[in-house]
C-alpha cells in the first residue's frame, strides 16, 4: 500500500521527495521487525514486570494528574495517554505495546537524522535501536525515557532541514520538542542541547540562533501546568546533592571514559562489562575499537561532505560522554553548579541519561561509515590487487560492525535473551482483592519497600505494583533506599508510616494507622516475611486470610470522618495513649488545639465523590479527619485545614454538611489544558507549516 502512495504522489506531487520517505518508511520497519523479535514474548497472557515498569488488572491514572503525588507531577500529558491505552486495549498490553514503539520511532526518526541512501539510513536505523545504552534501559523499564530519547532524533532531524531552509521560525521541530517534554521531562535538556548544536554549527546566522529561540519558547508552553505546580506551592520530591553521588554514572573495568565510550556506565547495573563485555575481555576490546573508529570515521566523513549535519552530531557526540561522566567528568564543579543553581536541571541528577545524545550522533555516523565501507567493496572485479586489498578490507570492516551490533542482539531479542517472561499474580492476590471488593479505604502494601522481589518475578527486583493490582487504593513506600538518599519524598503519611513500622508497629498498629484511612493490611510472604510477625500479635488486627504467598489483615477500627474531639501531640504522645488504650479516633494535632471528650469513639460521615473532593454529611460539630496527604490546599470554609500526626487532612465543621476541595486541582486542571492545547497547536502548525509536504509527513519524513 505505501508503494502504491508513492508512485500515485510521485507522479501528481513531483515537488516531494519520495525516495526520502520511502527509506524512512523502510528504516521504521526495519525497527519495528526488531522491536517485534524483541517483545515477542511479552505479548502472551500476563503483565511485564521490570524495574521502573509494572503492570497490573487495575491500573489507574496516578494521583500526580491531580497533584495529589509528588512522585508523580511529571510529563503529565505522556500519563494520560497511556492511561487512554490502557482503556483502550488493557494494562498487559499497554506493558509491551509502549517497549515496541520505541523502535519503529527511533530508528525511523535516525533514518531521517542520518538522509542518504540505505546504505547510511538502514544501519544508522539499527543502531540506534540495538546498543548497550537500549539495552540496559529497557531492562530497567525506564520506557517513557526511552521514548522521549526516540522523539529527540526527530528533533534533530527537523531541526536540521530547518537549518537547510534557513527560515526564522520552524513549527515542526517545535512540536517535536514538545512532544518529547510531554513524555519524560529530560528530553527538554537532550533537545535542548541537541537544538542548540544544530543552531551554533558549523557557524551560526542570525535566522538559526532566532529560530531555536522560537522553538524553545514555543515548546516550552507544553510545561504551563509546572507554573500551576510551583504557584501553588504543590509540593514534588526532595532532590539533594547526594542524588548526584548515588545516580553517578558508573565505571567499568576500563576506567570512566572507556565506559561511556561503549554506551555503558548505568547506576544500577551490577555486570558493568554491558552488552559488549559479555564476550569477554579481548573481543570487547576490540568490538570497541571498531564502533569507535566506525563512529569517529563516519562523522568526519559527515563534517567534510555534509558540515550542518556532521558538525552538529560530531559536537553532540563529545558532549554526550562528556556530560555523561557527571561530577566526575572533567566539568564536574560546573555540573554540580548547575545542579544547585540551575532551574529544573535536577531532572539529570541520573548523570548518565547524557549519554543518549552520544548514542545517537553514533548511529549516524556508523550509517555514514557503513555507507563509505559500501562504497568500497566490488561489484566487479578489476583485477589489481590494491583495489581487492582495499575492497576486502572495507567488506571485512563490515563484517566486523556489524558483529557489535549481532553482540548487543543478543541480549535484546526475544525478551532480553530471554531473561524477563511475562506474569501473572498468584491466586492469593485475586482472592484477597475478591475478599476487600472496592471502596476508598487504603490498602497498607507490606513489606514496605518501593522496590523489592517477588516471587511470581522470579526473584527479580521490581517497583512494587500492588497500587496497579488492587482496586482499592494502595499506601505503599516510596522510599527509594539507595546508600545515602534513603528517599526523596516528602510525605508526611509515608514518614509517619515508616517511623510506625520501625518500631515495630507500637502493639496497636490499627489504631495508629487507623487515621490514614487505612482498612486493610496486605502482606507480601515471598521476603521479610518473619520480620512482620508482629503484625500478628496486634489486638485491633484480624487475619482474614493466609497463604504461603500473601497474608490479609482487616483493621477493626476507625480513624477518620467526623471524629469530632481532637488532641495536642506528636508521634511519642500517640503511641503512649495507644499503649494505655486512652487513643481513640480523635484528631491528634501537633499543634493543638486540644477540644471535646476523648477518647473519641466517632467516626465515619464523609464520602469521597471525586478524585480531590470528599462530602462530609451532617452532624455533631467538630473536628472532620480526611484520609489524604496534607497540604495547605486542602480547603472546606473559613478555617485553614490542620495537619494532623499521621500526615492527614483535619479541618473543623459545623452541623451541616461540608464539602472539602483540593483548591490546586482547579489550577492544575487550567494548566494542564494548556499543555494539551499548546500541544496540539504546534503538531497542527507543523502539519501546515509546509502544506504541500503533508504526504511526506505521513510516510514519516519530517520537514
């Protein structure tokens, strides 16, 4: 059917160039072939579980869309789509279906980047979709990254041809732009550097320093509900400078520079000899040597025949391994600069996320040597023995190229070598969710970890996914517990959790949890599981189920609604009153005021009847708890909201009924509509910016 598109616009449309869209088309197949050979596996029944990417039969859109979880503000437009596919052809699905369009639109968006023939586009192509930097990300599940990484080339891409065209505004790299911010908020630092590459090399005109001026602006609208966030002062994680030390890019037996140089160095990985390293010390050794001079010779080769792509990309590809080595580069001083003095670049606190603009300045210039290598080889014998010395040795070069690329297949295809399967929770968890049915009241997820193994995982370390598996909502950690940064969160529920659970749950654990909403207690059995005997042991805990995998405790009394009196205290003071049995359900607020009877034996009254709205039907005047993070947001009349000690919301009613809003969703809500709005404006000027290119557009070639 393409074929045929082309041939009709080819002849009644002779001013676009199809061959170029014909190659993108092929390049984004031959991604799209790689990207099946690699989730092949995934698509039977069952949920993929990775790291940074679990699924689960109930998964919903994060409490971040309505600024409710710091941990969860980010690339809010990217969420709500994959929610949208989520509805639309289910959470297992939605698991691989995101891994697989990393690779139609990555390499597609490299072929476009590299131009010429196959011969440069089609091993550019794989490339980029098959190296150690893929590797390792997608066995981490850090997809959306991986994603906005791919939406990048294609900034690049259009930001040269805008280049070309020297216009002084371009919509499509604008919208590229945007389109990569709205999925994972480093591609607005990869973008941003890679547009500015494209703008000052090989030497810049006023039109490219205006037009890059332009786009960035232009793309930056796409970020109008972070202004809601900070002018509501929604509370977002807590970076620090010890981020740096923990996400500091990782040396290998090589030394620093000889890591990234092969694409590696990720934080997290345990074998730092990657990919390339797996086949042992000596053919490592010289699979680098062949992607490196590979890489060095193809962007030379670009700098002298083609310098407003070569330059930029030869540029790109320092910058990537420099920036790469973090603090412990040769700029480290500046990077820790600006770390603490510069807006939002604490989203590259993980230092080696920099090295994706080198991955893809190497996936071009290997498409610009395999091409020269082409050349080279015979396609009829001369006959002197130099041309067929010569000729061998560029088939060999060849050969060699793409033996890394073969390497790296490996451990890609068919779900990483086969290292991750597909599946599904064990019956336990189906029957505990059957037990608890739906409702607003928490679900407690233990062991409390963010990340930990299970054994339905094979033992595999993953984000913890009861919030995806449950219907009712989940407390869980979300303390990422790495050496000095124990977390980055600034929960008051989850401190007030973690502070509950070292100490070992203070004998009346359902009492003290009791005002976080929690009804329900859920302990994973596959690790940990005798360092939670305790839970047992507690009078206000009746276990209602037991399995070998999973244990299910109902908690048999109540913290929240119009609870009515309310107590002066911190966390000592609740847990003496627990010991005694004088803690009933009243408020307990840090800073008083103390008023009513207690202990109080009230509870109940309130109904949640939307995402940041709750109804508190009438009754006895007094003190109301509502079981959501604190924030001063939080608003129901003339009195401010009072944080009480669990980290919850208590605002004082009359008889009549209230209803209590979460004041930042309306603003939030604008902001995000904008975003969205802004969006779609800059894809709908790109469509138009070039009227007469809109069926090279959707072959894939941008302008």
């Amino acid at each position: 059917m393409t074929t045929a598109v082309l041939t009709w616009v080819s002849r009644h449309r002779p001013h676009i160039d199809t061959r170029s869209a014909r190659l993108t088309t092929e390049s984004g197949l031959l991604g799209l072939a790689v990207g099946i050979a690699v989730v092949a596996p995934w698509t039977r029944d069952g949920y993929l579980m990775l790291l940074d990417w679990v699924g689960g039969p109930h998964q919903a859109v994060a409490q971040g869309l309505y600024g409710l979880d710091p941990a969860a503000l980010d690339a809010l437009p990217y969420r709500l789509a994959t929610h949208g596919l989520r509805v639309v052809v289910g959470a297992g699905a939605t698991g691989w279906l995101m891994v697989l369009l990393f690779f139609p639109i990555a390499a597609s968006g490299v072929s476009a980047l590299a131009g010429g023939g196959r011969w440069r586009r089609h091993p550019a192509a794989l490339f980029a979709v098959c190296n150690p930097f893929v590797a390792d990300r997608i066995q981490v599940g850090h997809v959306p990254f991986l994603l906005s990484v791919s939406l990048v080339a294609w900034v690049l891409a259009s930001a040269v041809r805008a280049r070309r065209r020297g216009s002084w505004f371009a919509a499509r790299p604008a919208g590229w732009y945007a389109s990569a911010m709205a999925i994972g908020p480093h591609a607005a630092w990869l973008g941003g550097v890679g547009l500015l590459a494209v703008a000052l090399l090989p030497r810049p005109r006023r039109n490219d320093l205006i037009r890059t001026a332009l786009i960035v602006v232009a793309a930056g609208c796409i970020y109008a509900y972070a202004l809601t966030v900070i002018l509501n002062a929604i509370l977002t994680v807590r970076v620090g400078d010890a981020d740096l030390e923990v996400y500091a890019t990782r040396a290998g037996p090589g030394g620093m520079f000889v890591t990234l140089l092969s694409l590696q160095g990720f934080w997290r990985e345990d074998d730092l000899s990657g990919p390339i390293g797996s086949v042992g010390a000596v053919p490592a050794a010289v699979g680098l040597v062949v992607l490196v001079s590979a890489v060095v010779f193809g962007l030379v080769r670009l700098c002298r025949h083609d310098p407003d792509l070569g330059a930029p990309l030869a540029a790109l590809a320092v910058c990537g391994i420099v920036l790469g080595a973090g603090t412990q580069g040769p700029f480290g001083v500046a990077y820790r600069w600006a770390f603490d003095a510069v807006p939002l670049f604490e989203a590259m606190r993980e230092q080696q996320k920099w090295v994706a603009l080198a991955m893809l300045a190497y996936a071009v210039g290997v498409g610009a040597a395999a091409e020269a290598l082409a050349d080279a080889v015979p396609r009829r014998y001369f006959g002197k023995r130099a041309y067929r010395l010569r000729r061998l040795g560029a088939a060999l070069a060849l050969v060699a190229l793409g033996g890394v690329n073969a390497i790296v297949a490996t451990t890609l295809v068919w779900g990483l070598g086969g290292a991750v399967r597909v599946t599904d929770y064990p019956e336990s968890w189906y029957a505990a969710d059957r037990i608890m049915g739906d409702g607003s009241g928490l679900v407690l997820f233990l062991p409390w970890h963010q990340y930990q193994p299970f054994s339905f995982t094979g033992g595999r370390t993953v984000g913890t996914p009861a919030a995806a598996f449950f219907r009712r909502p989940v407390l869980t950690s979300d303390a990422v517990e790495l050496g000095e940064v124990r977390t980055n969160s600034v929960s008051r529920r989850t401190a007030y959790m973690s502070r509950l659970i070292a100490a070992g749950g203070t004998g009346h654990f359902g009492r003290m949890v009791a005002p976080l909403g929690v009804e329900w207690v859920v302990l994973a059995r596959d690790r940990e599981a005798t360092t939670y005997d305790w839970l047992a042991k507690q009078p206000d805990l009746r276990r209602v189920l037991r399995s070998r995998q999973l244990d299910l405790y109902r908690v048999l009394v109540q913290g929240t609604g119009r609870v009515v009196a309310s107590r002066q205290g911190g966390f000592d003071d609740a847990v003496r009153l627990a010991d005694t049995g004088q803690l009933g359900s009243e408020a307990m607020l840090p800073e008083g005021p103390a008023q009513g009877k207690v202990p109080s034996a009230r509870y109940g009254g309130i109904d949640r009847i939307g995402p940041t709205r709750w109804r508190v039907e009438p009754g006895p005047p007094g003190w109301v708890v509502i079981p959501e993070e604190w924030s001063a947001g939080w608003t129901s009349g003339a009195d401010p909201p009072r944080q009480t000690v669990a980290g919850t919301v208590a605002v004082r009613a009359g008889p009549d009924a209230v209803t209590v809003d979460y004041e930042p969703w309306r603003w939030l809500r604008v902001g995000l509509l904008v975003s969205m709005v802004s969006l779609g404006l800059l894809i709908v000027a790109g469509l138009a910016e070039h009227r007469r290119d809109l069926t090279d557009w959707w072959v894939g070639t941008p302008s």
